[in-house]
C-alpha cells in the first residue's frame, strides 16, 4: 500500500517563520487575485455598446437624423450604431426625421424591425428619404414627436435616445428650448448620440441637457471581429491572469501532510 509524501514532526516553533510566510503570500495572491476580478469588471462597465443606452425599466424611442450631411457622411456610423439596437432584443419605437419627423415604428416595436434600414446606410439600397428630408435640421421636431408616441403609448418611464450631428437650425432655437423643458417636466431623459458633431454643438446640448441627459459623440467605427463584436483582450488576458494566480496557489501553497518518521 502506497504512503502519501510527508515530513517528519519535529519542533512546530521551528515551522513558525515558514507558516508566516505563507500566509503572508496568501495575503498577497488574494489582493493580486481580488484586483484582477475588480479589473475585469471595471473593464466590461467602461467599454459599454451602444445599446446601453436602452435603459433597463424605460420604453425607448430612437430619433434618427437623416439630415444630408448625416445620412451621406456618416452611413457607415449610423448602420453600427442602429445593428447594435436592432441586436438589444429590446422593445423600441423609431422617429425618422431632419426638418420634419416621421413615425416609423410605434413604441413597443421588437427591435428586430431596425434591420430592415440598415441597407440604406451600407450604400446597398437608395436612401428613401432624400428628397423628403433635405432642408436642415429641427431636432425639436424629432423630441416632439417622440414626446407624442410616449404620450398615446400612455408609457410611465420613457427615455429618448437621439442620434444626430446636433447641427440644429438657428430657426429652432425657441422650439428646441420648449421641448427640452418638457422633457425636463416628465422626467424623460434624453441620451444624444452626437455623430461626428462640431465640438461646439455637443458641448451646447451637455449643457442645455444639464442632468436631464447625455451626450457621447462618435467619431470613428470600433474595431470589430470577423462577427463584427468588439473582441475583449484585455479581459482575456486578466481572466488568464487571475486562472494563473490561482493554479500558482494551489501548487506552491497546497496544505502540508503531517506523518511519522519512517523507521529502519
């Protein structure tokens, strides 16, 4: 019958330095260990795909600015941004607009019904909406209008989420700052997602939002994979890290098997 490997007791004193250092690379691999999984999550929060913008509790709507220099200078942007919205597996409604709005899906719509538009944002069908929404910008008209399908929805919590140049008409100013103030009101907040804006229009609508909303510009397309999903290296490598850490524990830091000295 085999005998598992031992050591032979002798004095524990003698062991008391050795078990201090143990526990003191215990302590060690457990912050070490604790500050990998601590930097994992924070990764996963900050790198947030836009769909996060659809807030949990809240029916969305989508107001998207077919403006030329929206719809033409920045198609590829817009089709990213709207696949990861029709990807949410989200209820949502859709607002068309530039300087008119137009309801394209109800609130409550599953947002696989975005699918169909993003041909006309990868240049593989005609955009059906240029020669209707040509003339400038009227965001008020888009906020209005999104306000209204709230409103018949009879929806309680509701959220707005813009996706625009924030290139508005000087001639919207008065209707711009009454639908902000309504939203304020309702409480519906509003989540901008400014396109390749001027610095001084995003900076404009931060503070015209103050904490009613947000706005996050996009200028360039993420990197993506061959499935287009942005693939998470760094997390990788810090969850190798930590499935390291632990193998090392267990194999330098394995409980100690106590036995007799073997006699001749």
């Amino acid at each position: 019958m085999s005998r598992r490997p031992s050591i032979p007791l002798s004095s524990v004193t003698a062991l008391t330095r050795g078990a201090r250092w143990t526990l003191v690379l215990r302590v060690g691999l457990a912050a070490v260990l604790v500050a990998g999984l601590v930097a994992a999550f924070m990764l996963t929060r900050h790198h947030r795909r836009p769909d996060a913008f659809l807030e949990s509790g809240r029916s969305p709507v989508i107001a998207l600015d077919l403006s030329w220099s929206v719809s033409y200078a920045n198609s590829k942007l817009i089709e990213q941004t709207l696949r990861d919205f029709a990807d949410s597996g989200r209820r949502l409604g859709l607002v068309l607009f530039s300087d008119t709005a137009y309801e394209a899906l109800p609130v409550g719509t599953s947002s696989d019904a975005l699918r169909p538009f993003l041909r006309f944002f990868a240049g593989s069908a005609q955009n059906p909406w240029a020669a209707t929404f040509s003339a400038g910008t009227r965001i008020s008209a888009a906020l209005d209008l999104a306000h209204s399908m709230l409103r018949r929805a009879h929806v309680e919590k509701g959220s707005v989420v813009l996706i625009s140049d924030l290139d508005d008409s000087p001639s919207d100013e008065v209707g711009l700052a009454r639908s902000l103030v309504t939203y304020q009101q309702d409480a519906i907040p509003i989540r901008m997602i400014a396109v390749n804006p001027v610095p001084q229009d995003a900076q404009f609508f931060r503070d015209a939002l103050g904490s009613g909303g947000s706005v996050t510009t996009l200028r360039s397309l993420r990197k993506v994979d061959t499935q287009g999903r942005s693939f998470p290296t760094l997390l990788v490598v810090l969850i190798a890290l930590v499935v390291l850490l632990l193998a090392l524990n267990e194999h330098l830091l394995g409980r100690l098997v106590w036995g007799r000295r073997s006699t001749a």
